[in-house]
C-alpha cells in the first residue's frame, strides 16, 4: 500500500515536471525574442516620456500653467506603460533611479537642457516646447510602430500617440490664446 503510495506521487511529480518544463521554455523564449532594435525603442520611449514629464513639471513650477501638471500625470501613465512592456520582455529599465531631469541617453539629457532652457523664456516658449515635444513623441513612435512585430508593443505604442496627439492639440489650442 506504501508502495503504491509512493509510485502514485513519484508519477504526479513527474507528470508536473513534464507539464512544467514547456511553460518554463516559454518563458525563456519570450524574454530573450525582441531584436535589438525593438529592445532599443522601448527603452527609448521609456525616457522619451521621461523626458516629457520632467520637462513639463519643471515648466508647470516656472509658470504655474496647469496644462503641464495635468500632461506630466499624463506622461506618468506612459512612463508606467512601456515600463510594464520592459518587466514583461526581461529589459533592464533605463530610467530606473533617475531623479528629475537625469537620463541614461546622452542625447535625451541634452535635449532636456535645451528644452527647459527654451521654455524658460516665456510662456508661449513654454508651450512651444509642448508641441515639439509632442511632434517629437509622434515622430518616433511611430519608428516603434514599424520596427516591432508585437501586438502588444504596437498597442502601448498606438495608444501613446494617441495621447501626444491630444497633448498637441492642447498645447496648440493654448498657443491659440496668444
Ligand atoms: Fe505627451
């Protein structure tokens, strides 16, 4: 009786080992799949939106202009997206303890120099800031957009667009005023 005890869970435990071997090849496979250029995009966009938020806290703290605290929120939910993107494919995150204004992408850290620079001069620089950013934002989405095969990549990406599309309008329909 013991016996068949044992055989019984000896067999369970290998049809478990059986059953978990593939799902943990799977796993593997999905983490090591992206190309270098689909690594590249998401840890750009991921300071990308950095970049959009912290410029734009740093204009909302120059000039008091709600439009930059309401789209840094915004920029926060982006960050937040491609950063559940890059724990989901195994990347390391590039922005991953950066303060306010610090970047791993030398070119990123100098172009948010020159932006809250820019933006310093007036409040209609500022909002001209905005609407690079945004034209920026939309430009190199969309190279994210045609560089991936991944459905899930191309969703965050669309619906990132579609946001600094809305943002656009709205730093335009600020600019408007002026
Ligand atoms: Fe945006």
């Amino acid at each position: 009786m013991k016996t068949k005890q044992l055989v019984g869970i000896l067999t369970l435990l290998t049809v478990a080992g059986m059953l978990a071997i593939p799902v943990f090849a799977q796993k593997i496979q999905t983490t090591t799949a992206l190309t270098s250029e689909e690594v590249y995009w998401l840890k750009y966009i991921r300071e990308e939106e950095k970049l959009a938020r912290d410029v734009y806290i740093y204009l909302y703290n120059q000039w008091g202009s709600s439009i930059f605290s309401n789209i840094a929120a915004s920029e926060q939910m982006h960050m937040d997206k491609v950063r559940g993107l890059l724990d989901k494919y195994g990347i390391a995150d590039p922005a991953e303890g950066n303060g306010l204004g610090e970047f791993d992408n030398d070119d990123i850290k100098t172009l948010y120099t020159k932006l809250i620079a820019d933006g310093s001069a007036s409040k209609v620089a500022a909002f001209n800031v905005g609407v690079f950013i945004e034209e920026t934002d939309i430009d190199d989405l969309q190279k994210g957009i045609d560089t991936t095969t991944y459905r899930d990549i191309k969703t965050v990406y669309t619906n990132l667009m579609q946001g600094s599309y809305n943002h656009l309008a709205a730093f335009e329909s600020q600019l408007a005023k002026y």
